[in-house]
C-alpha cells in the first residue's frame, strides 16, 4: 500500500463552533480547499477516492467545538463504512423530501 496522508484537515483561522455558525462565504472556501486537497490525494498519492465531511454537534460526532473538515483517503474494499444504509419505508422518502423543501 502507498505511503499516504492518513487523514488530513482544513480548519478555519477564526473561531465558528460549526458549520452552521459559518458564514456561506468561508465555508465555500474551506470546501473548495478541501476539494483541491483531495484531488490532489488521489492523484498525488493513489487514493482509489476519498470523503470530505464535517461533523456538527456531539451526536454527529463533534468532539471540537471549532468549525473543520474531514479529508479521508479511500482505497476499494478498505472495510469504513462512514454510516449505516437504510431502506425508507413505501411513501417514507416523498414525505421526507417535502418536509426538506426550503
């Protein structure tokens, strides 16, 4: 296997608890770094993809109160599995998708 970043993290210079808390135009920049990040580890270092995420409050995962993302290297059949998969219910996901509607 390549020798690789393991995990790599883009973390704002100024203090939002979250993602919620940040203001649209730094969080576009922090995705769009973390975008440039990620390509680069796949081209750069043979990642097979990769997942970018962020985690808000305790219950998704939050242990720093301080808003970041998450660029993880992938590689096939590596065994993470970022979060259960569910089937909805019949009727479940249209009644869902209209509560989404903003």
């Amino acid at each position: 296997m390549p020798v690789r970043p393991g995990h790599t993290l883009v973390i704002s210079k100024k203090h939002f608890a979250n993602i919620l808390e940040t203001p649209a135009e730094l969080s576009s920049k922090m995705l769009e770094l973390a975008k440039k990040i990620g390509k680069h580890i796949i081209e750069e270092f043979g990642a097979d993809g990769i997942n970018i995420t962020n985690n808000t409050h305790a219950a998704a995962g939050q242990s720093v109160l301080h808003v970041h993302f998450h660029i993880i290297p992938r590689d096939e059949n590596d065994g993470l599995q970022p979060w259960p998969h569910k089937e909805y219910a019949p009727g479940q996901a249209e009644t869902i998708a209209a509560k989404l509607s903003i």
